[in-house]
C-alpha cells in the first residue's frame, strides 16, 4: 500500500498552527526523507513562508480545488472539518493520511497508533488513515503498556494537567495576554476559553457530551477489558501535559520493578528520585522528545495498585513527532 | 474547660502571614466577640499595624518572654517549630489553642476539627489543643462526609492543585515576581520553591518522607476503614486548592443523589451544570467561605464509582474560617 522510495512528497496540512509548525522542526531534525513539501493553512496564514530542512515553503490556502496529485503523506493538525473533509477524499485518491483530529479515531477502519505501542497496526490501513491518539492519551498509554505487558492493567483513574497549548497557538497567546493585562492591573480579556485561564484552573476539556473518559485509551491499548475514568483539567502552562496516573495492576509489582518495566520502554525516561527532588515538570520536558515518568510510589489503599506522574510534550510525542514516527514507520517498509 | 464570656481575649499567632491576616478578615467579617487582640510574629514583622474590628493592633514579636496570661484563645499559624514551642505551653497554661499545622494532627489526645464534619470531637481538649487538617483535606472530608452518611466511602483517589497561598505570602510573591521576570525576558529565580512554579507544575507538596498519602485524612473521617491515595500537586494559582476526587462507594448512588446529598452539606455548595459551562473554578472561590463542587459524574470503570472536582479558598475554609468556626462553636459553649 506504500511504496518504498527514496524520497516522499509531504503534505502538512494546519502548517502555521502549534503542531503544524512543530511537524515542520521535527521532519527537519529527524531528517525525514523528503522529496518536497506542500504546506497548507487558512487564506489567513497563506503566502506565509516557512523553513524546513534547508528550503523555504511557502503556504498555500487549502481549498477544495487544491490537488493532491503527487502527494504521499499527509499530516492532518487543523479542525475537525477539516479533517472530515480532506482525510477521507485525500485517503481514496491513495495519499496516506496521517490524522491529528478526533473525527478517526474510533473509526475500526482506521488504525489508531502510537509507535512504541502497536507498530504492527499499521499493517491495516483499508481507508488510507491513519489516527494518533489525542496528546493526552499517548503518554498514557506509553505508561500502561509496560505495566500492562508485565503484570496486567486492571483499572485506571487518571487526572490530566493540559498546557495551553493543547488548545493551540491562540491560547498560548491568550495565556501571555491574560497575564501581562493581569500584572497591569488589567481586566484579562477570554476568547479561545470561556473563562481565564491565567492563575485559574478550568476542569473543561474539549466538549461535555461524553461522560468524561477518553474512550480511545481503550481501543489502542487493545485491552478491551481495560477500565478508565478521566477527570481533565486545563492548566496555566504554555507546553507539556501532566497526569496523574493511579493504576490497579491484575498483579503485583513493586515501585522498583515498575521503573525497570518503565525504563525499558522505548520513548520512556523514568526520572524519579524525590530525595533529590527529581520528578517530571512541563518546564523540563518542553521541547524533549521523551515521555518522562516519576513519582513512582505503591497505593497502599488497594491491593496492587500504583501511582504514577507523567509529563509529556503535547506538541511533540502528544503530536507531532508521533506522527512523523508513524510516517518514519511506513517508509522502513 | 472553655468557659463562656460576652467577649474574648484572642492571640493570633503568625498574624502577619497569608493565614493571619484572613484570620483577622473573618474574626471582623464574622464579628467574633472580641474584647482585645494580640498579634505576634517574628521580629522582621514586629510594630506593624493591623486593623480588625474597627481597631488597630499592634504586632507584638514572639519571644519565649511573652505572657500569655489572660488570653483565652490562640489561633497558630506559623511554622511546625512555633507550633510545637507554643503551642504544648499555651494549651497546658490554660489557653485554648486552635493550632494549623501538622504537628499535633496526628496525636490521640488532639482533636482534629472540621466542625461541619465532626464538632462533637471538641467536647474533650485534654491538652487545650484543637488542631484543623490540612487545607486540601478539610474540603476533601466535606465531600466525603454526606457520601459517606449517604451510602458509605469504600476507597478515594485524589489529585490535588494546590495554589501557591497554602505555601505562604512569599510563596504568592515568588509566583507574581517569576512571571513578571519572564515576561520581560529575564530569568526566573525560585527561592521559595525548588523550581520555577510560574507557568510550570511541582508535583512537591511538603517532604517526601510520607509515601504520599494523607493520613490525617483517615483521622478526621473517624472512618478507619477508609482508603485514601493522593498525589498533590502545585500549580501558578493564587489562590484556592482544587481537587479532582474519585469514589468508590459501597451501596450505590446515583449522580444526582449525590449532588442532593453534597447540597445538603453546610458549607458545601454544588455548582454544577456543564451545559452551561458552570464549575467550580479557583477564580470563582477565592474570598469565598463555602466548598464548591462540580463535575459529578458517574465513574462506570468500577461498580458505585464517582467523581468529584472540589475548590475551596485554602486561606479560609482550609484554613483560617475553618480555625475560626471552631473558635464560634467553643464560644456557643
């Protein structure tokens, strides 16, 4: 279904937006072979010009004339629409889609991956679609899955601490304004959310029809007996999202050997000595590739259950490096 | 043992710092039967002027010197080592002490008093002591306290966002100070805190010496059965602690029970629609003296789950009404 070659046409489609322009740094640092790039965003952002590996692109104004003849790969980080509109339309014409947005997710045509996790998902891919988790879901499932290969996963309440910049780069900016008109005695001015999110806390993530779990940790883990409940709560931080991880395993496991199992994992940094006060921030894994795990510690208050901390950069492993990791995947063949 | 007066010769104990000065806020708000006040801090703080029920006191510096003799009730609020030099003294020389700090939470003969929740414990004050939980658990245990009447608590696992003011009136300046620092490009330097707390997140409350759980938590539900796990986490907020909480009932209860068992709490109010977009927010309760709770949603990973999302002014309900309240019901006789 995808051909091997020397070199890919990439298409980023949301190139000007949070994960977009990360997508742009991370093709370049990882070398990803590109043949060339087509960057696409609103009439807004076109004509913007943006560098990659070496060259400049300049960004043209999706609209449904735009032809895809030529492209190979895809990377959706837009809207929703968007992703309705061009996923299914560019995964027919034979572009291999990569998908950011929720619209797949739950798609059982639709892989949903995260490397690390279940590569050999990708074998599939009926509708030329492929989804990544939401960047909360990622870090936690590269959490579990260790846990789960070593000892079961049983239940799971996690407790999500979501940066800004989940929400993309107009709440980043409305994070700094909101502040610096606070410092200034200033009322702080909400639009991207419904209150201020500067020195606040807003338990509201996405939309309140669901009953709050995030029911796509349950399909990539492929443990469909697997339970979850979610509380996701936005914080003051412009990058990295942290959770609160507290599992039932089906069997035992000691802290130190969870942080063996932990470590062994690909993609994972197990930082955790809190003698020295070593734990994960967002502050630390901004920018960092890793998912870092810490504050390891027994829950004394059931039998087998564990706590664990978890931060992650949402615009990178949360994003857009695993979908580039995904992209890397398809091209070893 | 308290003999009831038309007023009362109150010390307040670390009068200058973030509890101290709500303490003085209430006690005018209140209109607490006053017939003088003595403030005390430490040296640096000696000589100011607080204003409290239409006067103006003068903050005494705290020496060992010091004669207590006259005062009925002492509200502490300083470090564990004042409490633990003053507070033993004052309760044996006959002065009630209302002590914040973990040092006597945890002794048999030392009531630990939420008074909403469990007032009959003041009937016996061996030491003169009466100590207040912690400012995460005191709202913890007026959420758990109606399920619990309700239909019983079986396990909690809690995740708590803990502003800066549970540290302290420096703790709050470092937060402002650090992100005025970064917003005009400079450094950020932590003294307070181990880390950068502006825009960042300390998974860090406290020592480390705990395995993290919060036993005074178990003490003050007089439910020794009940099992508790927490992570508690700091967060750039002011002010207001947040909690996102998960039960394990025993019998079951359906949301809407528990949303009319939680209103019919005193001092907890359910706020509570999102389809309106209406929960509580740390914005939304500074200032305030109720527990406000929201996001009560069925947890279906486990049979008679539920979750909470509980925020509470952590200078009063969690600390200083709360220290206050005790003091009234003292006063009532």
């Amino acid at each position: 279904m995808f051909k091997k070659k020397a070199g890919y046409v990439v298409a980023v489609v949301g190139a000007t937006g949070a994960v977009g322009k990360e997508t742009l740094e991370i093709l370049e640092e990882r070398k990803f072979p590109l043949t060339s790039l087509r960057l696409f965003a609103s009439k807004r952002s076109a004509g913007e010009v943006l560098p990659c590996q070496g060259k400049e692109w300049k960004v043209e104004e999706l609209t449904p004339e735009v032809s895809f003849v030529g492209v190979d790969i895809a990377f959706i980080s837009a809207t929703d629409d968007i992703s309705r509109e061009y996923g299914r339309r560019l995964g027919a014409a034979g572009v291999v889609v990569i998908d950011d947005s929720g619209v797949f997710r739950m798609e059982a045509d639709v892989p949903l991956v995260v490397p690390e996790v279940n590569a050999h998902a990708l074998r599939t891919m009926p509708r030329g679609i492929v989804s990544i988790p939401n960047c909360t879901t990622t870090p936690l499932v590269m959490a579990l899955k260790p846990l789960q290969e070593a000892v079961g996963v049983k239940r799971v309440v996690v407790t999500t601490f979501q940066s800004v910049s989940g929400t993309g780069a107009a709440a980043m900016d409305e994070l700094m304004t909101q502040t610096k008109d606070l410092l200034a005695f200033r009322d702080a001015k909400a639009e991207v959310y419904p209150y201020q999110i500067a020195f606040n806390l807003l338990p509201h993530i996405g939309s309140f029809n669901s009953d709050g779990d995030c029911s796509e940790e349950v399909k990539i883990l492929e443990a469909p007996t697997l339970r979850v409940t979610a509380t996701t709560v936005r914080v003051p931080v412009l990058r990295c999202h942290s959770e609160a991880i507290n599992v039932e395993l089906e069997r035992p496991l000691k802290p130190n050997e969870a942080r063996a199992a932990l470590a062994a994992m690909p993609g994972v940094i197990v930082y955790d000595d809190p003698s020295k006060k070593l734990y994960p921030m967002p502050l630390d894994a901004t920018g960092k590739d890793d998912v870092y795990i810490g504050r390891i510690r027994e829950d004394e208050s059931i039998t087998n259950g564990l706590n664990l901390w978890v931060v992650s950069d949402n615009l990178r492993k949360g994003a857009a490096l695993n979908a580039v990791q995904i992209a890397e995947h398809l091209a070893k063949g």
